[in-house]
C-alpha cells in the first residue's frame, strides 16, 4: 500500500492513494492553511470510523440483519502539549433498520473495536478508545 502527497498551498497537501482517490489535506487558517480539506489529525479519526464501520455492515449483513443505515458519530480528546496526540477517543454507532437484534449489533460492534478494525489495533497502542451503540427501529 502506498499514497503520494504533493504540496499544492502553503501547508495544503494533495494526497493520491494506491487505489487512485485523490484528495486535499490542509491546516487550519490560524496555522497559515487556507482550510482546503481536513486536517491530518481529522482523517485518523476517518479512518477509524471508516475501518470499524465496514467491519460492522459485513458483520451485519452475514447475521442478516436488515440494516437501512448506519451513522458513527466519534468524540476525541487530544493532549494539551505538542505533539497533541490523542488520548481518548469515543466511538458511537446509531444502527437503523427492521427488527434488528440487539445482541446482534452488540457483537458486530464489539468484534469490530476489539478484534478486526486495524485502525482501531494501532491506535490503542497509545490511546483510551471507548465504543458504544444505540439501535433506530425503522
């Protein structure tokens, strides 16, 4: 795997990734960026939702459940001293759909967090990372 990232602004960076999506990460105006895109620090916590949420639709979707949507809202909370790593990092998934097993959902979220998401594996290294969940009847 490999990305490409090639300065377009003053701290704006274009990133190219191996499977050819292109995309913009800047600063913050206060830091000289022009807020062309999100910052680094934004995009780890992406990734995150983004690993640990196809973790849970494939769960899902192999115990058959009827999943109409799923949204993960992610709070963080970063040092106070550079480098403003995070420290803590809260994960909620809002899983709507028909007649959804709660025990169902209970174990695709936490076979994501606490076993397959990559993402989540290398963050925990260094990171407290709390998860929890709430079903929507459709």
């Amino acid at each position: 795997m490999k990305a490409t990232l090639r300065k377009t602004g003053k701290i704006a960076f274009e990133a190219t990734t191996d499977s050819g999506h292109v995309f913009t990460i800047d600063g913050s105006p206060d830091h000289g960026g022009a807020n062309a895109g999100p910052r680094p620090m934004e995009l780890v916590l992406c990734a995150l939702g983004g690993c640990s949420g196809i973790d849970v639709a494939l769960i899902l979707e192999k115990s058959r459940q009827s999943v109409s949507g799923c949204t993960i809202d992610i709070d963080a909370q970063r040092a106070d001293t550079v480098p403003a790593v995070f420290t803590d990092i809260h994960v909620h998934y809002t899983v709507s759909g028909k007649d959804l097993d709660e025990k169902k959902v209970a174990r695709a979220v936490s076979l994501s967090m606490e076993k397959y998401c990559s993402v989540t594996k290398m963050l925990e290294q260094s990171v407290n990372i709390t998860h929890d969940f709430s079903i929507v009847a459709d």
